[in-house]
C-alpha cells in the first residue's frame, strides 16, 4: 500500500482469510514500543515468560495491527507557534490541495530539528488554526488556487503579532508521521499527550481477553469485525457461544475496542451484542446497550493524557463489559413485538435521509432504508434483514459506529438519538 492508505479506515473480513489461532506474549510485546509501559505490562501480568494465546484467526489481526503500526516513525516535535508556517500547493498531476506545515527549530527529546517541512493530514489544519478561529477560512483558500498567496499574508500577520507579543506564543507538540524521505503531520497537542494507539489497545486487549479465558475455562473467543488505520481502531470481539433469541436468530457477548489517536480524542471498550438472523450469519448487527438498567456497565473511556497505570486500568476492567444476553434479551424492543416495525424502519431512515444527515451521501444506505425501494416492512425478520445489509455498506470510521449506534438504539429502545 502507499503511505496514504494508511490514513484511510479499512474494514478487514477474516472468515476466509489463512491464519494461525494462536499468537506468543512475546510477539504483543513487540509491538509496544515505550519501554516503561511495557515493563508495567510484564510486571502486572506475568509475562516475563513467553505464553501462547489462543483465538480464532489472531495470527492474521497480529500481522494486520504490525503492518499498520510499525509502516511509520513517530517523531514528537515540540516547537514554539512562533516558528510554524503553513502553505498550500497543489498536485501537478490531480489539482488536488496540499497543505504543508514548516517547522523551525523543534525538539524530540534530545533531539534538534532546525527544519520539518510536514503535509498536513487528518484534522491537523483545524487544530493548528482553531485558536486562531482561521480554521474555516483556511480550508475554504484550498477550493480557488488563485488564493493560496492569502495564505502567506496569514502567517506573516501572525509572525508579527507574536513578534510584538512574545508572551503569547505557545510551545505545542507537533505528532509527525515519517516513512523514507516522506513527513505528515498527524496531530498537534499538548505535550501531556502519550503514545496510546492502534498498537496499545490491540495489545491490552487480547492480554485480558487471554486472561478472563485462563480463569473461565472452556470459554472462546471470535474475531467478529475489525476496521483499522494508522491512527484508528474498531475491532469487535464475540464470545463463541451464541443465545438463542427466540426464532429469530441468535446474540453473542462482545466487547468492542475502539482507539482514534488524533487529535483531542479518545480510547476505549463498550459492551457489545452481536446479533445475527438465523439465515444470515455472515450479516450481523452489532447493538450497544446504553442504559444501565440491571446495573450492567457499558463502556469504560479514557484520554491520551491518562498515566500508564490509568491506561491498564480501563482495559482491566473488560471482563465486566460482558453483557448476559439470557437477562437482557426481554427488553429489547424489536424482541418484545413492536406493534410496527414499519415504525422503527422510519426512525432509521428518517435520521438516514434528513438534509443534514452525516450518512446524507452514502447512497446505498439511503437507498436500503428508503420507502420506495423497501416498501411497508411487515414483518420483523424484513427489518433485521435490512439492518444486517446496513453493516456491509463501506463508509467512514465514525459514520460506521454511528450507523451501529442509531440501528442499536432503534431496536433496543426505539429511539432514533446517537
């Protein structure tokens, strides 16, 4: 792949894909590059032995994570505003705008930078011009190359107030992607910001799941979904044993590992059911139980300027985010009978097709929901047809946990918020 693949969240299909069911701590190990939270890892787990792990196609999402964790080097560049540009140019071949930060004079660690010319990647030109309230305007100069001078009168209206107003200036860190002779600024932050990503929460996770396995004996584990990039994770997780929901087709316990490393964002686990209909295992629906009736947990979140103790400690806690699908069942809206389920159609579609609808232009989805290619849904097992179909359809990161979020809160609670 090119280096800006990488950027870019993929969904992965492992049923057919060749692979190993185990793996080795050892190897998990190695993807964790801060020596201090690896040793904290060893100590609180033992680990100081090579152990086998073993889960359903783990060799193939090891290799995955590897590939997309170790393409690039992280450089943490700590510089004063003062010494940031940016400037805009345009691809020779597609026109297509680029957005390019020089930064003078920084710091990783010991090391000294006199210059990194980085392209701006993710949302690294909002967070740059954000304080400034620039961001708007800044990105509107991308859409008329004639403006791109305006970009210039910017900076230097900036190096002059901070030249007048040395106190303001702010040393920020500047998160850089590097690969051969290519730079990319991911993200700009506070120096409090750690090293949590892709890797980290891959690593966690399966080091718990390895242990609820050790003290549940006979209990296995599926890798059900995993969406990735370099600087995101939705990876979903399912017991092996399944419950069956009536008629209608069956629920498995599961936890879902989300981990989106830029900017001011977060990491996390939820609780998760992963429900499929009898005839169509390959399509699933995956329902995130928000209310905490029954006392049950749903999701332990954190930011990336917790401590590494911190850090271990929301993963800690996974084997409680196990919902009991037998005790939670009977309160599900779509199982108790709903006395329309064209109803709870239209609660999806609605959020689906308003003009200011996230999915607004994912015609597919638009398409699966609307009236005139659904018609009247009847029956119960039309609806879940239709809401299974939904998670094949490609879209954004985010886009895809807020689809699963609206369809979850629908059948559940016939609710159409997220």
């Amino acid at each position: 792949m090119e280096n800006k693949d990488y950027f870019k969240a993929q969904r992965y299909l492992l049923e057919n894909m060749k692979s190993d069911d185990f793996i080795y701590t050892k190897d998990l190990l190695d993807l964790i590059s801060n020596d201090a939270l690896k040793e904290l890892i060893v100590n609180k787990y033992g680990l100081d032995k090579n152990y086998k792990i073993e889960i359903l196609k783990i060799g193939y999402l090891y290799n995955l994570i590897k590939q997309y964790s170790k393409r690039f080097n992280l450089i943490r560049l700590e510089a004063k505003e003062s010494e940031v540009t940016c400037g805009l140019k345009f691809d020779n071949k597609t026109q297509k705008p680029i957005y390019v930060f020089n930064i003078k004079n920084g710091n990783d660690q010991e090391v000294f930078y006199d210059s990194i010319e980085a392209e701006a990647i993710y949302e690294s030109i909002s967070l740059f011009y954000n304080d400034k309230s620039l961001s708007q305007y800044v990105k509107s100069l991308s859409k008329q190359p004639a403006k791109k001078r305006l970009l210039n009168d910017i900076n230097d209206s900036w190096l002059k107030y901070y030249e007048n107003n040395p106190d303001s200036v702010k040393t920020k860190l500047f998160r850089i992607l590097n690969h051969q002779d290519n730079f990319y600024l991911k993200s700009i932050n506070s120096s409090s910001y750690k090293e949590y990503g892709v890797a980290e929460s891959f690593v966690m996770a399966i080091i718990e799941l390895n242990k609820f396995q050790n003290l549940n004996p006979g209990t296995e584990f599926i890798i059900s979904s995993v969406s990735i990039s370099e600087s995101k994770l939705d990876l979903i997780i399912s017991q092996k044993k399944s419950i069956a929901l009536g008629e209608l087709g069956f629920l498995r316990s599961s936890i879902s590992i989300r981990n989106e490393d830029q900017g001011n964002t977060s990491f996390g686990v939820y609780s998760t059911l992963e429900f499929y209909p009898k005839s169509m295992e390959t399509n699933k629906i995956y329902l995130y139980p928000n209310k905490d009736d029954n006392e049950i947990k749903n999701s332990i979140r954190s930011t990336h300027t917790v401590s590494h103790e911190n850090f271990l400690a929301v993963f800690s806690n996974i084997s409680t985010l196990f919902n009991l699908g037998e005790e939670m069942k009977n309160d599900f809206k779509f199982y108790k009978g709903s006395s329309s389920y064209d109803e709870l159609k239209s609660k999806i579609e609605y959020k689906i097709m308003t003009s200011n609808s996230p999915f607004k232009d994912i015609t597919k989805l638009k398409d699966l929901f609307s009236r005139r290619k659904t018609g009247h849904i009847e029956n119960l097992e039309t609806l879940l047809r239709i809401c299974a179909e939904s998670d094949s359809i490609e879209m954004e990161y985010d886009l895809k946990f807020k689809l699963r979020y609206l369809i979850s809160n629908v059948l559940l609670y016939n609710s159409n918020n997220y």
